[in-house]
C-alpha cells in the first residue's frame, strides 16, 4: 500500500532542512571567524613581544595558540626555550606569565636557602642540555658592579656545564627577568629553580664565593667533584 504524503509534511520537512543548513552555516562561519580573530591576536602579541620586551636581536616565534578560561594562551619560543604567556580574547592585554591564584591559607613562601637564595617549585630550566644562568644588573648599580665580577670568576669553574646569560645591562631575556625580580637589580637566576634579589655582599667575597659554587653545584649535581667536594657542607644544606 503506498505512504501518502502530504502538502504540510512536505512543507514540515523542507523548513527543518533548511533550519540545519542555516545552523551548520553559522557554527562554520563563527569558528572560520574564530580562527581568523585568533590568528590576528596572536600576530599582535607576538609583534608586541619583539618590540617591547626583546632585544639584541632576540625574537619570539609562536608555537601556537589555544583558548583556555577565557583568554588566548600562547606558546612563545624563545631561542631553545618555548614560554606560555596569555592575551585577552580583545587582544588589548598580554600577560608575559599566568599565576594560579591559591588560597591564602595554603600558599606557602617561597623557602630561602644558603646565600639568601629563594627556591622556586619549579623544574630546572636548561638549554642544549645544560643548566641555565642569568645574571640582571646594570652599570649605574654599585650592587651590581661588586657582585658581577664575583660570578663570573665562579662561573669559570663550570664552563661547559651551564649556559651563562650574562645580562649586566638587564637588556635581554626580559621574560625571565620580569618573572623573578620586581624590576631591581642585582637579579641572578640559576636554573629557573634557585633566584636572588640583591648581592651577598653582606655576607663578604669570600662566603659568596662558596654560596654562589654550592648553588651551581646542586645544578651540576655536584660537579666538577674537585670544586663542589669543598662546599659539600652547603650544598647539603640546599
């Protein structure tokens, strides 16, 4: 027996239809629109970055892009390190670093070891394999000029073993130096995991000597043996 079908079906059935298509339009023209929007921030933020916040021939490259509790988290590159730093889906705020709000109840200070280094919760940044070093300072900085050359004789001991960014103009790696330091210098980073604000001059040459070594041996995990070996007692203490 055939199915009749009659005009109102007919109709019911084109009007359905033609809603899905209308729908599908839409979902497909917003993500194309999305997608587009989202291409156009990530350039100016990416622009924003190169301009303002690298120099010395240092530029940011994206590593890609994805929308994460209501902003654009970004993947920054960096020269061998890749960063997440996010941007207001408007495009008009960039935030270098996002920071977990925590209660204050259960946030703990950060814990201050030998030579008044702080330690970060954090897993030891490295490039090509080797443990990274920076140092922020500045000429006009008194601080700076007596802690600086104290490094640098201390880092001769570990040649090869870390990666030494010596900034004594504060003028590169900008993105570590505004995640550890609230723009004052001396700032010395070791391996993104142990940081200090300030020099150690109140400690004396000679026990900051021993402070920064014993850091850098914790990095090295104890090497070179003949140099860590000496300051065993504070690396312990680390």
């Amino acid at each position: 027996m055939p199915i009749k079908i009659n005009k109102n079906s007919i109709m019911v059935i084109v009007a359905v239809v033609v809603l899905l298509a209308v729908v599908a339009f839409g979902y497909f023209y917003n993500k194309k629109q999305e997608a587009k929007n989202i291409q156009q921030i990530t350039e100016k933020a990416i622009e924003f970055v190169n301009k303002n916040l690298l120099s010395g021939g240092t530029t940011a490259s994206l590593q890609g892009a994805t929308s994460t509790n209501g902003v654009l988290r970004i993947g920054l590159k960096i020269g061998e390190q890749t960063y997440d730093s996010y941007v207001t889906k408007d495009g008009k705020l960039f935030f270098p670093e996002g920071y977990e709000i925590k209660d204050p109840a259960t946030t703990s200070e950060p814990s201050v070891s030998v030579g008044n280094f702080m330690t970060k919760d954090v897993d030891i940044c490295k490039e090509n394999g080797k443990p990274i070093v920076y140092f922020f300072g500045s000429a006009t900085c008194p601080h700076c000029q007596w802690e600086h050359p104290i490094l640098q004789e201390v880092m001769k001991n570990f040649e090869g073993m870390v990666s030494f960014h010596d900034n004594p103009n504060a003028e590169a790696d900008m993105e570590i130096f505004s995640a550890y330091s609230d723009g004052g210098v001396p700032t010395m980073v070791f391996g993104c995991k142990y940081y200090r604000l300030g020099s150690g001059e109140s400690d004396g040459e000679e026990q900051e000597i021993k402070n920064l070594t014993a850091v850098l041996c914790k990095l090295t995990d104890n090497k070179p043996t003949e140099i860590c070996s000496a300051v065993q007692d504070l690396v312990n203490q680390i």
